[in-house]
C-alpha cells in the first residue's frame, strides 16, 4: 500500500495521485496556495482516491467556498467503498464537522487520533484556535488544544509543522516560554512556512516583546519580517 509523508496508508494504486496528495496535504498544513489545486491533480490521477476528494473538501470550507467543500465531501464519500479504517474515520469526522455536530465531531477527534496520531490533516483540524475544538464555545477550549498537542508531540519528533501548531497552541494557553522554543524549533527547520510564521508573530505579540525584531528569527525569512511587521511586533 502506498503511505503518505507521516506513513499512513492511502487506498490508491496511482503513485502520481499519491504524490499530488502528498503535496497538496503540505501546502494544506503550512497555508501556501496551491493546494485545491494539487488535490486536482491526484483526482485526476485516481478519481475513486476518497481522501484527495476529503482534502479538497477541507481546503474549500477554509476558503469560504461551502457548495464546493459538500460537494468535494460528497465525493469522498461516494468513494468510500474498501476504505482502511483509518481513511473512513477520517472522512466520518470531517463529515460531521461539516455538518456542525460538534460535540460528536470532537468526540470523534479523540477516538481517532488515538489511534492514528499521525493523521496530521485531522489534528489540524482539532489543533487550530479556529477549528473544531477553539470555534466549540466550550470553557477551557484553549488549554484543551494545548493538553492535545502535548499528548500527541512524542508522535511527531522534531517535525517541523507540528511543532508550529504546537507552538500555537501552547501560545494560546498562555504557555509563552515554551510556545517560543518551539516556533523557533520550527522555523529553525523551514523558516519558509507561512503558519510558522503566523506562529511566531502570535508569541511575539502575546510576549509583549516589540523589542525583539522579526528579523532575529533563525534565518531571517522574508515570510517571518513581512508576518511580524503586519501584527506590530
């Protein structure tokens, strides 16, 4: 069986639409553009592939685009038939994330990434301040992502995206000191990562430390200067 980049398996045989996957689920990560459309590719690839289908879905409910995201959803679904476990609990949550059952859809993060804390599509979707678990209104929801991303770190390492989600959440919980070991972690590794620098920005602004210019990130990314600069820091 084919396996993406964090080694989970993927029900194509097309290794082109593996690697249109594979790109476009990185670009989905780190907020570059392009990734709609690199999906697009590897349904070209294999049009029964349910999860570049799901990962469309994903990238157009970001965008705003609801009509495209059910129906790229819709597909996924459509496609489901011989699915691992692993790829129908994916598409199930984003189905009921989408259909706004957030209670059962939280439920569902946990159970899944319990078993496969690598699916890094789904801890995205958990892990952002805006996403399933931030936008749920619940008391603590901050400090809930933050204990997330800690229980899944050991599962990760030193990859650099985690650590940028990481860092966010931990910024978020009011975490600032470690959030910042891990922003500079992250942006040590690919300092051209658009949420990294998001990341970074964020516990600069928190931390109060205008003093500290953008530019004493580890490489100097013109990314990271242009990302501080539009949040003041």
């Amino acid at each position: 069986m084919l396996r993406d980049r964090y080694d989970l398996g993927l029900s194509t045989a097309s290794a082109a639409a593996r690697d249109a996957y594979v790109q476009a689920s990185d670009l989905a990560l780190t907020f570059y553009p392009g990734a709609a459309e690199a999906y697009d590719r590897a349904i070209a690839a294999d049009p029964g592939f349910a999860l570049a289908h799901a990962g469309k879905a994903q990238v157009r409910m970001r965008e705003g685009n609801v009509a495209a995201a059910r129906a790229a959803l819709t597909a996924a679904k459509d496609a489901a038939t011989g699915l691992s476990e692993r790829e129908a609990s994916h598409i199930a949550f984003f189905d009921l994330l989408f259909a706004g059952r957030t209670d059962a859809a939280i439920a569902a993060v946990y159970t899944h990434l319990t078993a496969w804390p690598r699916d890094a599509l789904v801890v995205a979707s958990a892990a952002n301040p805006n996403g399933v678990i931030g936008g749920s209104g619940r008391v603590g929801q901050k400090h809930q992502i933050a204990a997330l991303m800690d229980s899944l770190a050991p599962h990760y390492g030193d990859d650099f995206w985690f650590l940028s989600y990481h860092a966010m959440g931990l910024s978020e919980d009011g975490q600032l000191a470690a959030a910042r070991a891990k922003i500079e972690q992250s942006l040590a590794a690919n300092p051209n990562n658009a949420h990294g620098a998001h990341g970074f920005a964020h516990v600069c602004y928190e931390a109060a430390s205008s003093t500290q210019p953008a530019t004493s990130c580890p490489g100097g990314s013109p990314l990271i200067r242009v990302k501080a600069f539009s949040m003041g820091t």
